[in-house]
C-alpha cells in the first residue's frame, strides 16, 4: 500500500518538494542578511548609546520576505485543502473506490496507509516551514520581544505541526462525511478558520491562569518576552480603576499601556490638581494622593517561560481534534458498502 | 441559460448569502461601537494631535481580523465557484450533455461566466464596502489607508481582485481539465499575481514625490494619508540615513560625531537639535519620498483596471479552449 500511495503522490511530491526547496534558499539567503544586519546594529547601538530605543528604529529583513513569513499561516489549511480534502471524496465522486475496495488488501489496511502517509507529510512539512521560519525570525524576537504575541506564536515552534496535522485531518473526515471534493474543500477552509479562531480568541488565554503583577504608578514593569493580556490601574480594593475611553486632561505615569488620568481619580486628589496642566508640585501631590489611597499599575500576562508550555497544550489540542476526526473517518469509512 | 444557472447555484447562493449576512451583522455592530468610540477621543482631544497619537489602539478582538478575511474572500470564491465551473463539467463528463443542446457552447459558457464573475463582483464589493466603513475611524485616526494591506482591503480594488480570481479559475479549470490541480494553480496564481504587482508594480503607477526640507526647521510629515516610501536625511555627497537616525553615527562627520557621542543615549529632541543644526551646516537636508493623498483613488482606479485586463485576458483565453474543443 505504501507504494501506492506513493505512485499516487509523487507529482504532488515532486511540487511540494520544489516549492519547499525554493522557500528553504529564500530563506536562508535572507535570514543571514537579517541576522548579519542585527549582529552590526547591535554593534553600532552599543559604541553610540543608543540601544534602548533600537525597537522603534530598526526594520530587520525586507517587507517582501517578512510579508511571506506572515503568509505561512496559510500553508496547514493549504495542506488541508489539496491534500486532505481529495483523498476519499475524490474516490467516491471518481468512482475509484469501488475498485480500490474490492482488492485483496482490506479498507482498513487501504485507509491506515494512505491517511498515515499524508499526515506524516502534512507534519513534515509543516515542521520544515516553522523551523525555517523560527530561525528566520530569531533576531526580530529578539527585537522586539513578541514571540509569545498572537500571530507571532502561530507560525513558529511546533504549532504549526499541529495545525497542519489537523488540517489534513479535517479535509479527509470533510471528505469522507460529503463525498464530494469541491464541498469538502470549503468545509474544510471554513472549519480551520472557526477551529483556530476559537482556540485562540477563547481558550489560548487560559491555557494557564495568567500572573498579575503590580507596580508604582510612576513606575513600570517590563515583563520581557511576555504575552501581556491587558494593563491598567487598581484602587486599594484591588479592582480595576475604569478609566474614561479617551482623555485630554493630564495624566499620570504611563508606562504600560496608558497613563493613568486625573479625572479617574478620588475626588480629593482631583482636588489637588485643580485645573489645567500639572506643575511639579501639583504633580507630586496627585501622585502621593493617588498613592495614599493605594492606587497602583497592574499588568496581566501570561509569562515568557511559559512559551514552550503554551506551545505543548497548544499542539496538543489540535492533535487531539486530528486523532477524534480520524477515528469519526475509520468509523464512517469501514461502515460503509464498497 | 440563465434559469439553469440559477438552478445549480442556488444552494452556493443561498450559503453566500447567509454567510455575508453574519458578517455584514457583526462588522456593522463593531463599526457602531469603534465610531462611538473614535468620536469620544475626537471630543476629548478637540483636535490635539499628540492627545491622538497617545490614544491605544481603536480595533480589538474577533472582529480586528475583517481585513484579513477581506483578502482571502477573492480567492475562496475563484476556488470554490471559478475552478470548478468547466473542470468539474469535463471531469464528470457533464460536459457531453451540456455541450450538445440547442443552446450553443458560446452561449452556455458566456451566461455562467457571466453571472460568477458578477457574483464575484458583487460578493468583493458587499465585503470591501463592509471593510471600508467600518476601517474609517481607524484610517482617520493612523492615516494609513494607502499603505500596503490597507490599501488592498478597502475601495474598489477588491472588486477588481475577486473578477480576477474568478477568471483565473475558470480558465485554470478549462486548461487543466481536472478541478483540484485548477484549484492548486488558482491559490498560487492569484497570491503570486498579487505579490508581484503590490510589491513592485503598485509603486510606480505615478513617478513618486521628494520633498526636502531644513532638517533645523522640524521634521517634514506628508499631509493626509499619504504612503510614505522613505523619510530621513541625505547628505551633499549622497548619502542617506533612514529616519529613526539608527545608522546615523557613521554617517556623520566627526564634528557632529561628537555632539552625538556627549548627547545622552537616545534621540531626545533637546540633544538632536544641536546634532541637526550641524548636520545643517554640513549640506544635509531631510527628505521624504511619498505618494501624496490625493493619489489615492487614482492609484485604486489603476489598480482595478490592470486586475480587469487580466480577467478580460483570462475569459478570453478561456472561450478560445472551451470552442475548440470537441464534445467528447
């Protein structure tokens, strides 16, 4: 069976291939531009003192090629479409399945093979692509601090391995369940956006109960590589301040998200203030106000050596999805007349 | 013709409809809330442009990702309705019925073209107005409706992008015979097409402007929104230095070296004025390389029409196959 499949897939094979050699030289002919162009940037900030501000100056690599690094968000739900969706809906509509299932090698047999193929291909080349793009984007993470960042974390690590496996998954149940190509195509592009806007836009944050940290309000906190999940300010009983959507007044500190505005504050310290901008003074005393009532900054976020964990239940959960898809496909599969 | 084409495209009509009006519904209850919003920031900073620039952002949540949605919406619909059109006919032997009716193969391909490329239309359009609304206080707040990715998710361009992916799969699906290989060179014809002329083609429709400027007199910002190419300094023997000054140390000459080096790290306006004056002194001169505002539409118009050259050229190349080939 292994040979089947394989005569079945080397033109697709020979595509593949072709199309990961060519993203594999654009990559590693631009990764060592970008990492020789953050070795001197480094170099030049550190002799000119001005590495602090080298997040906001420094552009690493070409839009063109960052723009297609961003772009291999799509290659699982690709995987899914061309690979996974065809693979049983193409036999029905085509007619082949009668033939392939009355050979003397069981359904069974007939579908471990052919799925267990494609979900290794799938995987392969979906660790291939995050592994060139983790290396391509090492000396930006450094930069800018934001690998743990939504878009950021998707398409680097492992992650990208589980998408692609489920992927594939989804396109071969979708196409099991309708029996035709074109339909279980579009399930399956739709089902992959829903599935992977669900997991991160309600879930993803929860993986693990996020830490609050709480610091001065002229102060700050720098978390570092953290996925900070919102900032603000709390009064003493520990809740949250709420602050006006938009102001013009003057505000205190400021450092993580927005500054903390007078109007938000005790009527006495308001007080203080008075009206129009603060002097030194005023200013003092709405910050020792403010500080007497015990209003500090907080920060949520979900820490920077939890990436790899978060990584782990990431995948996790999608190679949990792909194994339920593929048993519904084996039970639907073997259940059904030839 | 146009009865039988109802006929069969009435489950994906209705499907298209249900799921454009799930997302007009959740992009107009975003827009009203992120309007309301950009209004109470407009009223609080009554025109303050550092009170604008210190707001946090106005977009959050599921609905932030519409543009995106608004890119791929071209190609689905030329995998999905494109591809299959004389693919599917040939590969499930359709064809041999369709093709020997009174209605002539012209005719029969003329109306389904036809009406999917007007569905497109229609469909790229109804989003790209959804888009366009709803990015307005978010273009009036960054100003970036001409930079790349906005740009191609707002005014008549993803009318232009849907035709296109339409006839690119017709004709893809009419050369390839076979739906799935048509739906393989529909997704990477349609990103490659688009990458190749957004990155280096859409630069170029109009020759850009150069402003220089005194760099002693503050920084020059092209008004409006403009797509801003490069901003910086370029010195009397040409050398350029991006803004952001990052590169600007070596740059220099030693003189104004040294202000830089006794300047407390960082550019700090107080510390670069002083820098700047010297750099003035020595023939240097800010710049900024733009296309101004007032391009905007023209750029959409060009924009759209080489995308409907392309789907003219695609439906034409996709007649001559579909009339010469013999029924069966």
């Amino acid at each position: 069976m292994s040979w089947v499949t394989w005569r079945q897939y080397r033109a697709q094979a020979a595509i593949a291939a072709a199309l990961l050699a060519a993203f594999t030289a654009l990559i590693l002919v631009t990764g060592v531009q970008v990492a020789s162009q953050w070795h001197s940037a480094l170099t030049a900030c550190t002799a000119a003192h001005s590495c602090g501000n080298l997040a906001n100056t420094l552009f690493l690599g070409s839009h063109a090629v960052g723009f297609l690094v961003i772009l291999t968000l799509g290659v699982p739900a690709v995987l899914g479409i061309l690979l996974g969706a065809p693979l049983l809906a193409h036999e029905f509509e085509a007619g082949t399945s009668q033939y392939a299932w009355t050979q003397s090698v069981t359904r069974r047999r007939w579908l471990v093979a052919k799925t267990g193929w494609l979900l290794l291909a799938a995987a392969a080349i979906g660790g291939i692509v995050s592994a060139l793009v983790t290396w391509w984007s090492g000396p930006d993470n450094a930069l800018q601090a934001d690998a743990f960042k939504p878009g950021r974390f998707d398409i680097m690590g492992i992650v990208p391995v589980g998408y692609a496996v489920f992927a594939v998954a989804l396109g071969i149940t979708a196409g099991a369940l309708l029996r035709r190509t074109i339909p279980a195509i579009a399930v399956t592009l739709a089902g992959f956006i829903a599935v992977r806007m669900v997991v991160f836009f309600w879930l993803r944050s929860h993986f693990m109960a996020a830490v609050t940290s709480y610091f001065p309000i002229n102060g700050g906190f720098n978390a570092g590589s953290a996925w900070q999940l919102s900032a603000g300010y709390v009064g003493a009983n520990g809740q949250p301040l709420s602050l006006p959507q938009s102001t013009s007044g003057p505000v205190l500190g400021g450092v993580n998200g927005n500054g903390l505005p007078v109007t938000a504050l005790p009527g006495q310290c308001q007080a203080a203030v008075g009206n129009g901008p603060f002097t030194p003074a005023t200013y003092h005393a709405a910050l020792s106000c403010a500080q007497a009532h015990g209003i500090r900054g907080y920060v949520t976020y979900q820490p920077a050596s939890r990436y790899w964990a978060f990584q782990g239940i990431e995948t996790g959960i999608f190679v949990l999805l792909a194994a339920a898809l593929l048993a519904i496909t084996f039970a639907v599969v073997l259940r059904r007349d030839a | 013709m146009t009865w039988v084409v109802w006929r069969q495209y009435r489950t994906q009509g209705a499907i298209a409809a249900v799921l454009l009006a799930a997302l007009a519904a959740a992009v107009l209850v975003d827009g009203f809330q992120i309007a309301s919003h950009w209004h109470s920031i407009l009223v609080a900073c009554a025109g303050n442009k550092a009170c604008l620039q210190q707001q946090p952002t106005l977009v959050n949540g599921v609905v932030s990702d519409l543009p995106y949605l608004c890119l791929i919406v071209p190609v689905v619909l030329g995998m999905l309705w494109g591809a299959p059109l004389v693919a599917h006919e040939l590969e499930s032997r359709t064809s041999d019925f369709a093709w020997s009716q009174s209605v002539t193969r012209t005719h029969w391909l003329a109306v389904k073209t036809g009406w999917l490329l007007l569905a497109a239309a229609a469909c790229g359009g109804l989003v790209s107005a959804l888009t366009t609304w709803w990015s307005g206080p978010v273009n009036a707040m960054t100003g970036g409706a001409f930079a790349p990715g906005q740009f191609d998710t707002q005014g008549v361009v993803p009318v232009g992008y849907a035709v296109f992916a339409m006839a690119l799969g017709i004709a893809a699906g009419a050369v390839a015979r076979r739906s799935l290989p048509a739906i393989a060179v529909v997704l990477g014809g349609f990103i490659g097409v688009r990458l190749l002329i957004s990155g280096l083609l859409r630069p170029h429709y109009m020759a850009a402007v150069t402003t220089y400027y005194h760099l002693t007199t503050g920084s020059f910002t092209p008004p409006g929104q403009a797509w801003v190419f490069s901003q910086g300094a370029v010195s009397s023997t040409g050398v350029v230095v991006a803004s952001g000054w990052g590169d600007l140390y070596p740059a220099l000459q030693p003189v104004c070296q040294r202000l830089i080096g006794s300047a407390p790290a960082s550019g700090k306006s107080g510390s670069m004025s002083a820098v700047f004056s010297c750099m003035q002194a020595h023939g240097w001169r800010g710049f900024a390389t733009y296309q101004p505002a007032y391009r905007y539409w023209p750029f959409q118009g060009i924009e759209t029409g080489i995308y409907l050259l392309l789907a003219a050229a695609l439906v034409a190349v996709t007649f001559a196959i579909v009339r010469r080939r013999d029924a069966l």
